[in-house]
C-alpha cells in the first residue's frame, strides 16, 4: 500500500481520500452515481477523487449494472443487434473509411481515415456534393494511392452513378454501410468526432482555420492511437518528422489542474500547442483550454490504480532497484531529436 491509512477527526483516510465503513459504501456510491447517472468508468472516475476501499472498483460495477434507473435509459446489450465487425486489414491504404462532418462558424470538411494505420485526411469543401467530392478523392489518391475498398454511409453524394463509376474505373470498389445504421462506418464516424473536438480549440486570432487544421492533422499523424503498434504515418511507410513532444494520444481523457490549490477536472487532450503547452477540452461543454504540461496527467485506465492523480507526466519507466528514483524516456515519436523534459510533480 503506498500511503498508510490514518484517522483524521474519527474518519479512517488513505491519503487524502476517506476510506468509508463497509456499510456506508454503498451510499457513497449512490451519492457519485444518482446525480448523472454516468456509466461505470464515470463514475469510477467521479469517486476515486473522494474516497477509496479495497474492491471499489467491482463495487461500482456492480452498483451500476443494477441501476434500475440506468436500465431504464440504456438497452440492454442483449436486445441489441448484432452489429457488422469489419475484418482486420494488413496493409495500409487498402480500406479507406468516408463520410462528412460540419464544424459550426467554418463548415463542411470531407474526412477520410485508413483502416489499418488510422491515417486521417480532413479536406475542408465548400459543399458536399458528388463533384466535389470527387474532386477531393482524386487530389488524395494522387497522393497515397487508389485504395481498394472506399467505404461511405448512404448520403446522396456518396451514391452518385458518375462517382461510383468513376471509384470502378479507376479500381475502388465501393461499399455502403446499410441504412440508418451509421456505426458500421464507425471508423469514420470516430474520426469526424475526434477532428470535430480538434477544432472546438481554433481562434481565428491565433491563426488562419488551414493552418490550425494542419497543425492538428500532424500532431494526430505522429502519434500511435488505438492500441496499434505504430503511428498512423510509421504504420504507412515512414515516420514523418513532427516539431512537437506530444505524449498524448489525441482524444485521451487527462487529469487537469490550473493550480496547485485546485482540484483536477477531466478533460481530453487535443493537440499539442507550443513547446511546453497543449490544448485540452474540458467539461460537458469541451471548452477548449491553453494549459502547460505540468497542468495535466493521463488518467489512469479501468485496469490500473485507484490513484486520484499520476505521479508525474506519463513517460515509459525502467525497472530499477527499490528505492531508486525510476529511469524516463520520452514517449516521442520524433526519433534522433533530443528529448525535452516537462513538468514538476504536484505538489
């Protein structure tokens, strides 16, 4: 156990955190959970920052799988249809996910992602019809290739004859996801949500919508995402050289913090802004924030530590003799580049 357990005014505490009587527990839970109803990872988030006892983790689960009002809200996994898995692809480049997403004050933005790589392309267009995308398919394969298999929800656009001719022609086959079902174009869909968060942080002030677009499509293109083994540009060929230090995947849900004196609020990180800065997204409404590396942690995932907070900045550890302060690494992509280090531990 690394922090000893205490009494504070007749209450038992683990560090900072109340470690409730057995009896109380489930009260404790009811009190994080009935508000919002949020699902178990929330919830375990919201509770591990007041208190802590050994199993809290399977007693929120628990607690929330039997929440008659949650089952009320949220249908149960069994009366859901079994939906499309799409196979697992070696190559990249070899199927490529399609669809729109409209930013609000900067419109529409035509949005590719590979299948095996995650390699994003975000094109802004000033409409979306089948000649433009068009237009835009044929700029992008005249510089990564004609994929073999261009995948698109059922819009109007998508469906054009003269487009899905021109896609046979020149060797794509094209598939439909079926109607009113757009999680079978789940990759995707995840990509125009993950672009869209991005872009809730541009200020025209700060620079042109090209430029801050840029900047976000190559913070994401240096950095692995989604469990894969490499980043997007690494898995097409060749790691391209980034200016940054990025540790965070983008979209990861971190710890922040504006000063010491506060309490950390979850956010998701964005990108990164400057040499010691990112911007990160937080609250319901995701407004954006300029916060310095030494302002936010990675929370820890549902399989780690009940630890309200990371220690330090996430960086890759070697194993060491006990007692011995741990060896870091950077976690860059940008091998060759001296590593810049960031952040003081909190106090």
């Amino acid at each position: 156990m690394r922090e000893l357990l205490s009494v504070e005014n007749g209450v038992l505490c683990r560090g900072d955190l109340i470690v409730p009587p057995s009896g109380l527990r489930m009260r404790v839970i009811d009190a994080v959970h009935g508000d919002v109803h949020g699902g178990v990872t929330a919830t375990r988030n919201r509770l591990k920052l007041e208190a802590w006892w050994p199993g809290y983790c399977e007693d929120v689960e628990r607690y929330v799988k039997r929440c008659s009002k949650c089952a009320k809200l949220k249908p149960s996994a069994s009366n859901l249809k079994q939906t499309h898995t799409w196979p697992a692809e070696d190559l990249p480049w070899s199927r490529v996910h399609m669809d729109h997403g409209h930013v609000p004050g900067v419109g529409w933005l035509l949005i590719l992602v590979d299948a095996f790589s995650g390699w994003p392309e975000a094109v802004r267009v000033a409409d979306r019809s089948a000649r433009t995308v068009k237009s835009v398919l044929r700029n992008v394969f005249s510089r990564l290739g004609v994929p073999q298999v261009l995948v698109s929800d059922n819009a109007a656009e998508f469906g054009d004859q003269e487009l899905c001719d021109w896609l046979r022609h020149i060797g794509c086959r094209v598939l439909k996801t079926p109607p009113y079902h757009p999680e079978s174009n789940g990759a995707a869909e995840r990509m125009v949500q993950t672009v869209k968060r991005g872009l809730k942080a541009f200020r025209k002030e700060r620079s042109s919508f090209d430029a801050f677009l840029a900047k976000l499509l190559l913070s994401y293109r240096t950095i692995p995402h989604a469990g894969r083994s490499g980043s997007p540009s690494a898995l097409m060929g060749r790691q391209i050289r980034s200016p940054f230090t990025t540790r965070f995947e983008s979209d990861a849900p971190v710890w922040y913090r504006a000063a010491p004196t506060q309490q950390p609020t979850g956010a998701r990180f964005v990108m990164q802004e400057g040499a010691n800065t990112a911007i990160v997204v937080k609250g319901p409404e995701e407004v954006p924030v300029l916060a310095h590396f030494d302002q936010i942690r990675q929370q820890p995932s549902e399989m780690e530590s009940s630890e309200s907070m990371p220690e330090r900045i996430p960086v890759a550890e070697e194993a060491t003799p006990t007692g011995a302060e741990p060896l870091r690494r950077s976690a860059r992509s940008n091998l060759g580049v001296p590593p810049v280090r960031y952040g003081q531990e909190f106090p």
